[in-house]
C-alpha cells in the first residue's frame, strides 16, 4: 500500500510539473509571438494573457486584444479571447469570441455582436501549425458599419484538408442572412423580395497557392487557384438558385471554367438587374430572349437549367453572353 500511494504521489508530482512547464511554454510563444508581430510593423497589443485550466487544461484567457497589420489594411480588436485546450491535446483548441468585437479596414470599421460565437480548431502537429480542420458555430450575430447593418440568425462554417496539395473542402449553411441595406438597394430596389435570405448552403473543395498555416496569417494570405462546387443553393422569396462545377482561376484573377445551374424564377432575378441599373433593359430584353428558349426547353420557363461558362474574360449561360466573368483581384 505504501508503494501505491508513493506511485501516485510521484505520477501527481510528475504531471504537475508537465503542467507547469506546458503551461508556461505556452503563455512564453503567445507572448514572443506578438512581440515578433510587433517587430514586423504590426499592432499587437494586450491588457493581460494568462494560462489557467490545472490540472487538464490549458486555457488562455486574453484581455484588451488588439491585433493590426497596416501594411495589409486590418485590424482586429476584442475584449477578450479564449482558446482552451487540453494539456494531452494541444494541437486542438477551442477558440471563444466575446459578444462583441469590430473588424477594421480602409472602408471602414464593423461592430460584430453575436449571442455565442466559438469554433474548434485542429492544426497539424508541428511549428508550422498548418490547418487541419475547423468547426465554428454563430449564432444570433449582427454586423454593424458607419452606415449599415446585416447578420444572421445562425450559422455553421467547417473546414478540412482535403486531398490534393493546399486544397480544403470548406462547407457553411446559414439560416435568415439579412442584407445590408446598400446590397438590397443595388438588387432589391423595388423591395418585391424580402429582406433575408432564409437558407444558404455551400459545400465546395477550394484549392490555394500556399498552405493555410502560420506563415500565411503573418505574411500574404494564399491566393485561390480555384474551386470545385458540390453545392450551392440559396432560397430568397419565390427564388431559388442551385449550383455544381468546377472552376479554375486563371493568372490574370478571371474565372475559367463552368458551372451547371438550377435557378427558379430566373425572370424575376434578371429584371433585379435592370431595376439596380447594371443592366440596360435593351440588353436584358436580348438575354431574356436567349435565356426563355433554354428554359422551355427544359420543360418549366420558369426554372432555368444551364451551363454557367466562364471563358476568354466573359461569362455565358448555354450560347447566350451575359457580360463579364468575375475577376478576383490579385
């Protein structure tokens, strides 16, 4: 008995002293890594950082955060921000938002509030720490700038490596999204649609330049190479739009490739364009035209099923032009 009691006192004494030292190891890198932002031209900024959790746990708990790197045009600002962990796991956290944070760029600051707002993140073991996979669970948040407003009423974003160098399958579906008010008066200038959309889903395999890891929060962000698109579809009122394809982005940021579309009262999406004026109503009347014999021949003219193509800087639908294909800028 006496040999099992001192067994367990030298097992406690021993994973004590690994807490100690995990637990210091831990507040010395998150210290020495914002004093190495600091170094490169960043704001990096806190009241206090303290590790907490003994005897299982490694919780960080950071008071008066403020993150910003001018030379990409952000800053980030937050009360307070936990990442918890457990001391056998600490590759994968758990990330805790406060209610409310702002977002800043040179258009201006965001106020984001949310009534719970936290993610689990799993990286790679190793310096790098490369992305491995998230899970990040909002609900109730409002987004609110100089002179808008928007949210959502609840939402799930996940990520995973996937196979292929660079490549994450990222998935997200969001209930309610209300607009900003400068979007509904771009493509809702009549207000005949209501103000939310009442379900969004996204499943895709985007594909980037560089790995996601630490490198790409402390230098450049990778550039998308492209995607593949298992699902999309957003409902808004009477309309509906469905989406698969794949799409590459070529050197000069264009969209290249196709996408098969299932969009239901496309009219009603076409004269939004014209009623925001970024489109000539002699131009609509011409791609109504096109677009009406493609949908008749699916069986329903209300329900439009096509290719999306995006080639040579333009975008069709089947053989009809309908302007430019988006460009991302690099």
């Amino acid at each position: 008995m006496r040999k099992l009691i001192w067994a367990v006192l030298i097992a406690a004494a021993a994973w004590s002293g690994w807490w100690f030292v995990g637990s210091t190891a831990k507040e010395k890198a998150l210290l020495a890594w914002l004093e190495d932002r600091r170094g490169a031209g960043w704001i990096a900024n806190t009241e206090s950082l303290n590790v907490t959790g003994f005897p299982n746990r490694f919780d960080t708990k950071i008071t008066g955060l403020e993150l910003a790197d001018p030379s990409q045009g952000w800053a980030w600002s937050a009360p307070n921000f936990e990442i918890l962990a457990l001391s056998y796991k600490p590759n994968h956290v758990i990330a805790i938002w406060p209610h409310e944070q702002s977002w800043s760029t040179a258009n201006g600051t965001t106020t984001i509030t949310a009534e719970d707002m936290r993610g689990s993140v799993k990286f790679v073991p190793s310096s790098a720490l490369a992305l491995d996979e998230t899970t990040i669970d909002i609900q109730d948040l409002h987004l609110r700038g100089p002179d808008w407003t928007a949210g959502l009423e609840s939402a799930i974003f996940a990520t995973r490596r996937a196979t292929g160098e660079n490549a994450h399958e990222l998935a997200f579906t969001g209930k309610n999204l209300a607009m900003p008010p400068f979007w509904k008066a771009i493509i809702n200038r009549n207000g005949s649609l209501p103000d939310v959309f009442s379900d969004a889903q996204l499943e895709t395999t985007l594909s980037f330049d560089a790995p996601w890891d630490r490198h790409a929060i402390e230098t450049t962000n990778p550039l998308l190479t492209g995607f593949n698109l298992q699902k999309l579809r957003l409902l808004w009122g009477d309309l509906q739009l469905d989406a698969i394809g794949d799409i590459k982005i070529d050197v000069q940021g264009y969209f290249v490739g196709e996408l098969q579309l299932r969009v239901k009262n496309w009219q009603d999406i076409l004269q939004m364009f014209v009623d925001s004026g970024s489109m000539s109503a002699e131009n609509a009347d011409l791609i109504r035209a096109g677009l009406n014999i493609l949908a008749m021949l699916s069986g329903d003219p209300r329900t439009l099923n096509a290719p999306l193509t995006f080639a040579n800087g333009e975008a069709h639908i089947g053989p009809v032009w309908i302007g430019y294909a988006p460009r991302l800028i690099r």
